[in-house]
C-alpha cells in the first residue's frame, strides 16, 4: 500500500495510491494512529500538492557510512556498531519543495538514502522482532553542509539545517528492503547507483540499535545511510532520487534570498 499527504490547497489529507502513482483515493485521518476509511473521494497526484509523507513527532535518527564503499570515498573505515546522529523535524521538507543553502556553508552534497518509518512505540527489541514495528518505507535526501560536518566536529548543523531532509514522495508499506535499487540524479545525471543489499547493517539491525538507545515511536524516522556518489549540488540544480517499487523525490536546491 501507498500512502500519500497532500494537499488541495487546505489542510493536509492523506490518500492512497495506485501501483502507477497516478491516482490517489482520499482516507479519513493519519494512518499512522488512526484507523482509515476511504472518503469516497478520488484525484490524481498531478492535481494536488503532495507533502512529506510524515511529519515526525519525535525524531529522524541518522545512519554515516552504513555502505563500505560510501565510507571509503569519504576516507574512513566502516564503523563496527551503526553510527547514529539525530536531525531535527524542522529540516523535513516534502516532494518538490526547494532544499534552501544558508549562508553558512558553500559546500553541499546530496545523498539519496532508503528511509524507514516507526509505526509502533518500542525500546530494546532484537532484530529479529523489528520488522513488527515499521510501518513503512519512504524516500530520503540526506543533505549535508560538508564544511559545517568538518568543521563543527558533530553533525547537527551539517545534517540538520531547516529544509536538509526531503522525505517523499509518498510512504510504501510493502517493500523488501534488502532489495532495492537506489538512483540518484543530479539535473538529470546518474551520481549514485547503489543497491540496498550493500548496507553494512541492514535494516532490521540498526531499527534493534536504535532501541537500545532511544524509545522509538510511530512516525520516527530513520535514515539507513547512503551508497557511494555523493557529490556537491549547487543553487539551480535538481536532485531526484530514486528507490525500486517506491518512486522517485525530487527536488530543487535554492540559494537563500
Ligand atoms: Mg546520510
């Protein structure tokens, strides 16, 4: 199942979506707490605005260097546990919307990651058990400050600047992830051709981390780290990512004004 957030232009609904990504048929309430029903209602996904498919309430929890050869393209050695950071709710953005530079930094790169939503609360669970509490699959642009990562010694400007997560374009409830391509354009070129099969630990293993160390709860996020390709995006370039059986987020980058 598909499930999209969108908007006609008043308050935020939620719809599900065809195989094709076409048409959207609109649902009662947040699927993510709610029970749904169909409204009756139906539209097509050219025809409204579509929004990030969460909002988290909590927290989008980070995964650096979860793909050997994205590790080393960045000179460092995988790390033997996942390594965590945490992003501020404040940077999700949605499909389309501009992906802001601040002033701050002058060296920003993309990086199209395969993104898990949290559906249930949970804390210390094995990975075994993990797949019980996702709720589905989203996309993601981990955008970085390059300069800012260097140079601040900790992440949470470089990753976690308002507009640095796009999430989208929609939230994909039946996915295998071990599975899927992951492509990323940069004004139309391939940058990064990677598989999720390639993760250093898979999805059910950094989900059991996580709750080692955080209560997870429904619409956490987390983000399982990028393949190798990264590179710089500039003000006036679109990146598109895109993930087999999910769809594709794209995304224009701006100057801040
Ligand atoms: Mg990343």
């Amino acid at each position: 199942m598909r499930i999209a957030r969108y908007t006609t232009g008043d308050e935020p609904v939620y719809g599900l979506v065809d195989g094709e990504g076409k048409k959207i048929a609109e649902v009662t309430g947040d699927p993510l707490y709610q029970r749904i029903e169909l409204t009756g209602t139906t539209t097509t996904v050219e025809e409204v605005r579509l929004l990030a498919p969460v909002i988290p309430r909590s927290k989008i929890i980070g995964i650096g260097r979860n793909y050997a050869d994205h590790a080393a393209e960045m000179g460092n050695d995988v790390p033997e546990e996942p390594m965590m950071f945490l992003v501020p709710n404040t940077a999700v953005v949605g499909p389309g919307d501009p992906v802001v530079i601040p002033p701050l930094t002058s060296e920003v790169h993309y990086e199209g990651e395969l993104a898990v939503i949290i559906g249930r609360m949970c804390k210390d669970i094995e990975p075994d058990e993990a797949k019980k509490v996702i709720f589905g699959y989203t996309i993601a642009n981990d955008v970085s400050a390059r300069d800012l990562q260097r140079g601040d010694g900790q992440w949470a400007r470089a990753k976690g600047m308002d507009t640095f997560c796009p999430l989208g374009p929609w939230i994909e409830t039946d996915l295998d992830p071990q599975d899927v391509a992951i492509t990323t354009r940069r004004d139309g070129e391939v940058v990064q051709d990677g598989h999720s099969s390639d993760m250093v630990h898979g999805v059910a293993a950094l989900i059991s981390h996580a709750s080692k160390a955080f209560t997870l709860l429904p619409g956490d996020i987390i983000l399982t780290g990028t393949p190798a390709g990264v590179g710089p995006v500039e003000a006036g370039q679109r990146v598109e990512i895109e993930i087999d059986q999910i769809g594709t987020l794209a995304n224009p980058f701006v100057a801040a004004e």
